[in-house]
C-alpha cells in the first residue's frame, strides 16, 4: 500500500488554540507538529544570533522577518525527511512565506493538503491570552481561570515558575492581533480558491474542537 504524506496548516488568531490543537493533532496522526513560534522562543531562549535578532520583533508583537523564520523551518523540515507529514502551526503568516512552504514541500513531493481555520472571536483571544501562564522550562501552557495549576504559578509538569509571556501582555495582544489581521487573514482566501480551506469553531471545550478539527481534516482527506 502507497500512503501518502499529509501536510496540514492550522490558521487562525493567536490566542485560538493553535498550538494545543496542533500537538494533538500531530500525536493522534503520527505527524511531525512544526511551531515556528516554538522555535523561535527556543531559539530566544538559547540566545543563538537567530534569536537575538528575532526577539525584539516578538517582543513588540510584530513579525520576525520572513528570511529567518525560513532559515529555521528549512532546517527543521529537512531533518525529518521521510516522515509521514507535518502539522505547520504559527507558519504560514504571510503569502511569501505561503509561497515559500509551496516551494518547500514541492521538492518532497508534497502539498498542502487541508488548511484548517480556527475561527474565535477577538474577545475571547485579548480574555484567553490575558490569562494565559506559560512554562519558561517545559513549555506547558496554562490559564488563570480555564487551566489552573494544581499549585498557584508553578507548572504541574515540572515544577517551574510559571510566566506571562512578553507577548502575552495586552497591548501586545492587540498589536498581534493587527499584525494578523493584516498579513496573515489574507492567507484564507488564498487556500479557499484552492478548495483545501476547512473552517472550525475555535470555542467550547478543548476536547470537543479536537474532534471537530479531527473530523474535518479527515474528512477532506478521504474525499
Ligand atoms: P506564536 O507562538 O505562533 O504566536 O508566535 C509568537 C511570535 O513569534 C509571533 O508574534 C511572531 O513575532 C513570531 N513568529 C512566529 N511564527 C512566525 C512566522 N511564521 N513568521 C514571522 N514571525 C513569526
């Protein structure tokens, strides 16, 4: 049997749900989960040059430039050759690096498949990131009022401290969300036109929007 790979690209606000969907996703289909955000944050965290130069635009909530963001998803794809797909969440945000993940999954052979729209109202992603309690050693991510901690601020995994990211502060927000809105919306009608554009609610249980995120990106790979 010939199985081919499957590339999924989550979209959507920040603040929708991306990242803990797209773990999922990627473990209950045998994916590699791709988040540039991650990656940056873990290249920030090392200090790399990568790093230092991409942390003055994360902190301001803007972009970091198209060119470094490649460097590091080229190198992460690359490695993983071979593999059964990936699940991009935080990649594409604008239509060069669109354009570029085209390129890229070209010469393996490879495509967007399904990209999903995590659809959520800008409320509720100023309430959810205002709230929102990061990990700085494990990167587990909690939330003040919807996933506490067992113990007020330090992290259930490992014990850590936890933090408010620096981009998590709500002027930031906003800027995140306006930076969204202009260059990486766009990029729905783009995968509309293709006909590989699935939308789905991005509110109620984090259970209940895994099955529906499940159920469309199976559902438009069996048609
Ligand atoms: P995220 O965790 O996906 O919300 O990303 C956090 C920050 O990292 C963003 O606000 C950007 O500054 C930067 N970032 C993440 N992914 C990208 C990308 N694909 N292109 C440019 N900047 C990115």
């Amino acid at each position: 049997m010939v199985t081919r790979a499957l590339d999924v690209v989550l979209l959507g606000p920040p603040g929708a749900g991306k990242g803990t969907q797209a773990k999922r996703l990627a473990a209950a289909l045998s994916l590699l989960h791709i988040s540039t955000g991650d990656l940056l944050r873990e290249e920030v965290a090392k200090n790399s040059p990568l790093g230092q130069e991409a942390a003055s635009f994360m902190q301001r909530g803007e972009l970091v430039p198209d060119d470094l963001v490649a460097k590091m998803l080229l190198a992460r794809l690359y490695t993983q050759q071979g593999l059964a797909g990936c699940v991009f969440d935080g990649y594409p945000r604008t239509q060069a690096q669109a354009e570029l993940l085209d390129q890229l999954l070209a010469e393996l052979g490879r495509r967007v498949d399904v990209a999903v729209y995590l659809e959520v109202p800008d409320g509720e992603v100023v309430a959810r990131l205002g709230g929102r309690r990061s990990c700085p050693n494990c990167g587990a991510v909690y939330h003040v009022q919807t996933k506490p901690p067992a113990r007020e601020g330090l992290c259930d995994v490992c014990g850590s401290g936890l933090v408010v990211r620096e981009d998590d502060r709500e002027e930031v927000i906003r800027q995140r969300l306006s930076v969204y809105r202009s260059h990486t919306e766009p990029l729905l009608e783009l995968y509309e036109k293709r006909g590989v554009l699935r939308r789905v609610d991005g509110l109620g249980a984090v259970d209940a929007i895994f099955a529906r995120l499940k159920e469309a990106v199976k559902g438009s790979v069996a048609r």
